[in-house]
C-alpha cells in the first residue's frame, strides 16, 4: 500500500477550477516529483494535500486514513509537513527561535528530529542559530525552511520549488540533502520545474500540465518519452 494517494481530485479557487481529477501515489521511502512549468498546479496539488486548498472532490489518503480537506494541523499530526515555495521562515525570529516553533511531540520518526540532529544534518544553521532569518542568504532560508518542517517529525515532506532562487552550486547541495532526508527514512513528494533536479534525485516523476497529469513513470523513463519532456517541460 501507498504511503500517500490521491484519487480523482478536483481543487478550484473560487469560480477558477485548478486542479481536474489528479491521482498519484507515493510509497514509503520514495522521491517522487511533480514536474512541470509554473503555473500548472503543482503548488496547488500540494497545498490540497495539506489541507490548505481543500479539494472540490476526490479523496487524499495517507497511510490509509482519509486526510481529505482537512484542517493542515491535523494533516501535520497525522506525519505530514510542508515546506511551501516561498519558505515562509518567520524574518524577525532567530534560527533557534524558528526551529523551536517547529518542533512538534510525536511518534511518526523511531528516533525523532531533535534540535542537535537538525544542526547535524545542517552545521550552517548551527553557526547562525541567534542571526535573525532575514539575515539568512536564499539558501540558508531553504535550509531553515527544510529544518523547521523535520522538527515535526514528519513520515512524509512537501517540498515546493527548492531550487527556486538558489545558484547551481546551491541546487547541487540540495540535491545532495534530498538524497540525504531519503536515506534518513523520509518520503518526499517534490513539485519542481527543474528537470535537472528532478533527474538528480527522483524516483519516479509525474508531469503536470494545465491541473492534469499528462506523464507518469520511473525517472529512467524520461530519456524514452523526449517529446512529452518538450512538450510540457519546453527545455
């Protein structure tokens, strides 16, 4: 069984229909990437799935209970965090102060996320714990962002657009990181537009145009399907 599925979902912003009967999974352990250009959904699917963009229809499972529309508190209880696109890091608080915020008691990891194994997996967050997180560089944001949603504990994370902002020496250590959170045990559900990412890290991907699925299948597949990668990637 699926850690995370979705079923037929519709997600619409008031008279504006978003999202037209999307079905994914994602199992434990996984990366799985919704790839596409922006504009097309991605933020939308995942925002859906935290229940911040409740679906019109469908159903959003996650380890076999219906998480369907509800609130992202509980969506988070149940083992699930999000890191939205543009990080929402809390600018006038400290690194430490930021985390702290985050954490949450819980069972969904054997260990658990403690405040030193954060600062392990991220010294730099380590030497800049008292710097305010508008003192941060774009990188050190998504670190920060990354970090505080692991304090929760979570099974499974949401990651939008990581590579947004950053250089390519910065895109690599994130490639590196995600690998890194894989290996920890976490599953990972990606919405990317960068296909050089996506081929860095995934294991299976998903391509997304105007709210539907267009593509499906392991990343190795992608070589064999160029047409779709133009079509709907335009790279």
């Amino acid at each position: 069984m699926s850690d995370l599925e979705l079923e037929n979902v519709h997600i619409s912003y008031g008279l504006s229909h978003i999202i037209f009967g999307i079905s994914l999974t994602v199992r434990g352990g996984e990366i799985v990437c919704l790839l596409g250009r922006n504009g097309v959904g991605k933020t939308t699917t995942l925002q859906g799935i935290m229940g911040l963009a409740p679906p019109s229809s469908g159903v959003i499972k996650f380890k076999g209970r219906d998480i369907t529309g509800k609130p992202p508190f509980i969506v988070a209880r149940a083992g699930i965090s999000y890191v939205p696109e543009d990080r929402r890091i809390f600018r006038d608080l400290s690194v430490f102060e930021n985390l702290k915020i985050g954490r949450m008691k819980g069972q969904h990891s054997v260990e658990g996320w403690s405040l030193e194994k954060v600062y392990t997996l991220f010294p730099a967050l380590r030497e800049r714990s008292t710097h305010r997180g508008m003192q941060l560089s774009g990188g050190e944001q998504q670190m920060l962002a990354i970090a505080r949603a692991l304090m929760g504990n979570p099974e499974l994370i949401l990651l939008d657009e990581p590579s947004q902002g950053l250089a390519p020496i910065l895109q690599k250590k994130l490639e590196s990181l995600i690998r890194s959170l894989k290996e920890g045990g976490i599953t990972i559900l990606l919405a990317e537009q960068s296909l050089r990412l996506a081929l860095g890290v995934s294991d299976r991907v998903y391509v997304i145009e105007k709210g539907l699925i267009k593509f499906e299948g392991a990343i190795a597949e992608i070589d064999d399907h160029k047409s779709i990668v133009r079509k709907y990637l335009a790279v």
